[in-house]
C-alpha cells in the first residue's frame, strides 16, 4: 500500500466501524422488539385458549358427552 492511500484506507476502516456501531444498535433495539412481540403473542394465545374455553361450555352436550 502507498502512503497516499492510507488515509483512503483510514476513513474506509472509519466509516465501515461506524455502520457496525449503528447496524449493533439497529440488531439490539429489533431483538428487543421481537421478545415482546413474543412475549404479547403467548400471553394473546392464552387469552383465546380461555375465551374458548368459557364459549364451549355454552354449547349443549352431544350424545356421548361431548360439546
């Protein structure tokens, strides 16, 4: 390598570190993000699986014992 690309070098080396520190930032506040979203669907899931639950035992009994 030159001396005269080595700044060209520098400021490659520079700008690329800076993009990792945002993409890192970006990566974790997504991840974050995604555990709630997780988080939100199982507690969702459940709250349907009760609202079922009350629902049938509406429903009258069919020969057999079943709803």
């Amino acid at each position: 390598m030159s001396p005269r690309d080595r700044p060209v070098v520098r400021q490659v080396i520079d700008e690329v570190a800076n993009a990792l520190q945002a993409a890192i930032g970006l990566a974790t506040a997504l991840r974050r993000n995604t555990q709630d979203t997780v988080d939100d669907t199982v507690q969702l899931e459940a709250a349907i699986g009760r609202a079922v639950s009350a629902l049938k035992r509406l429903q009258p009994m069919r020969k057999g014992g079943r709803r």
